[in-house]
C-alpha cells in the first residue's frame, strides 16, 4: 500500500487546499491519514471579528468505506481559536473544514 503522503494528499484531499497530509500509515487491514488544518485564523460566527490566536488542538476521526478491501480513516488536527471580543458570547471559534467532514465530500471510492 502507497505511503508517501504527497500521492495522498492529492488523492484524498484534491481541491482542498487547507489541508496538509502529515503521515499515512498502513498497518492491520487500515489505512490511516493524519492531516493538519492549515487555517491561520477563523471568523467568529457570532461577532465577525477575525481571530488568530490558538487556544487549543484537537482530532477528528473521520471514517470512510474500505478502500481496496482496507479500513480508511483521516485523523484530521484542527486549531481552535479565542473570540477576543469582550462583549461576545462565543469564547472559542474553530475553521470550517466542511469539505473534508461533512456527509458531501465522503470520498468513497466504490
């Protein structure tokens, strides 16, 4: 099974250039992708004000079909960042990735 993460990065994530494959691993029947978010900053939905400051890393598990009779999964780090405006509601803000987890992009190859 192909490891290099560039042949991944284009097949996995074509077309969506906010994300970095990191490492593909192949190991007891499937495949693993960890990419990174490379998002600088995020919009705070409630107030709009543009924010860059990290407050916390997390992981996404995002599970597909079999791929070539191997489980698939992408682990996905995302960067979640301060709301800086006082007087907003919403402390934390994360990028939408929705390409990559919502149900639309489910790169299933059948």
């Amino acid at each position: 099974m192909q490891t290099n993460t560039s042949f991944w990065d284009s097949l996995v994530f074509d077309g969506i250039d906010d994300v970095d494959v990191e490492a593909v691993t192949a190991l007891f029947g499937t495949v693993e992708v960890v990419a990174w978010g490379r998002v600088a900053g995020e919009e705070c939905p409630d107030c709009g004000r543009f924010s860059d400051r990290v407050h916390d890393r997390y992981r996404r598990r995002l599970k597909d079909l079999p791929l070539a009779e191997q489980g698939f999964v992408i682990l996905l780090v995302v960067r979640r960042f301060i709301c800086g405006a006082a007087d907003c509601p919403r402390r934390t803000t994360e990028p939408s990735t929705a390409p990559v987890n919502s149900p639309a992009y489910a790169p299933s190859w059948r």
